[in-house]
C-alpha cells in the first residue's frame, strides 16, 4: 500500500501532474478528495504566502503532512503581471481561454524580443507542529503571438519554449513533465522526502 500525500490544490491540471510525477512513490490526494474543507481564499501577495496557506489550513484540518503549490505566469513587460493573480487575471471565475486573451490583447503591440516570461511553481509542505519549508520551480519562455497545442492547462497554449519552438500546450505531457517549473519543484521535494 502507498503512502498518501496530500496537496491542497483543487486544479485537475495539476492533479494530473502531480499524479504522474509522484508515480509509484505516492498515493496522491487532493482538495477534490476532501470536499467537505471550507475555501481557502489566497490573499498573500506572494506565492509563497498562498503556498504557505493552502498547505498549513489543510495541514491544520487534517492534522498532516500536506504539500501545496502556488503557481503563475509573471511577464516582465507586464511588470510581472499576472503573478499571483494568473488564476483570476480576466477576472473572478474566468476561464484560462479569457485569461489568455487579456495577455494577448496586453501584448498586441510587443515585439518577440519583449515578450520574455517565466512560469514559477512555489511548493510548500507543511508538518504540523514544524517549520513549512519551501521549494521553488521555474521555466524561462516567451509569450506566442496565437495560442497553440491542446495539451496541458492554463497558459499553457500561449507559452512558447524556446529550446523546442512549440508551446507547452503542444509539448507532450512526458516532456512538460520534464522542464516545467512544476517538475523542477518536485525534484527539490522528491530530494527532501527521500532525505536527500
Ligand atoms: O503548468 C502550468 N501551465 C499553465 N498555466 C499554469 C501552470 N501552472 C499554473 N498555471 C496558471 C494556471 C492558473 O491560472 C494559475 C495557478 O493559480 P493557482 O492559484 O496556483 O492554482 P489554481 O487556483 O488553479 O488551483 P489551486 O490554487 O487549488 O492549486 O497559474
Ligand atoms: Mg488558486
């Protein structure tokens, strides 16, 4: 029998990811296994902040080890934007499709050269009754001018990788699952659940 981790994210993108890369270690749970948790609002201005909630509430409820992952899209000629509201960024329960078009429409007037962009992924464990430790992730890419590729989730279509010249919607998920910001994140945690 598996151990279980448990990561408060209720994003079925992720939960994909996170199932695949935690493969044959964990028995992965999420906050969709746990439908009875009330909201966990993330107001922190970091995603280290809303990584820190996420995981120590579920921690707190569930009196256990939870991992939690805060993550966006941060473009430099956007003056970062839009970080840690990527989610939202179109607005309260938009849809990614609206999300992207605001970036698009943002853009329109951008030249490739400026359209530089990085995926973060803060993770954060919490142990109750310890210090929540975090392991940060990232991937370099550029702002297409079109969204293209169906795989994946979120800004993914529009999140041209250099090295491959496709986006990270038209990446296969073995191949996000090996330069994404998520992925780089992992290998940190692995390394620390494995006592490395
Ligand atoms: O690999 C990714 N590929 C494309 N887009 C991504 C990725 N990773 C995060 N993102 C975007 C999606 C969402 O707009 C925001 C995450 O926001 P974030 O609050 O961390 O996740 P969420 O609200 O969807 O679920 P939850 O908070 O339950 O984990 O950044
Ligand atoms: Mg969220």
């Amino acid at each position: 029998m598996r151990k279980e981790l448990v990561i408060a994210t209720s994003n079925k993108g992720k939960i994909k990811e996170f199932k695949t890369l935690f493969a044959g270690m964990y028995e992965v749970k999420s906050l969709l296994d746990y439908p009875e948790v009330p909201e966990i609002i993330e107001d922190g201005d970091t995603f280290k902040a809303n990584a820190a909630k996420k995981a120590e509430t579920l921690a707190a409820y569930l009196n256990q080890n939870v991992l939690a992952d805060d993550s966006g899209l941060s473009i430099d000629a956007l003056n970062g934007e839009p970080g840690v509201f990527s989610a939202r960024y179109a607005g309260t329960h938009k849809s990614d499709a609206d999300n992207m078009a605001k970036v698009l429409s943002k853009l329109a007037e951008v030249p490739e050269e400026n359209r530089i962009a990085r995926f973060t992924c803060m993770m954060a464990i919490a142990e109750p009754g310890k210090e929540t430790l975090f392991f940060e992730g990232q991937v370099e890419g550029i702002i297409a001018t079109e969204a293209r590729g169906t795989n994946g989730f979120g800004y993914d279509p529009i999140f041209l990788v250099p090295a491959y010249g496709q986006t990270m919607a038209e990446l296969t998920s073995e191949l996000k699952n090996k330069i994404s910001h998520r992925a780089d994140a992992i290998r940190q945690v692995k390394n620390y659940l494995l006592g490395g």
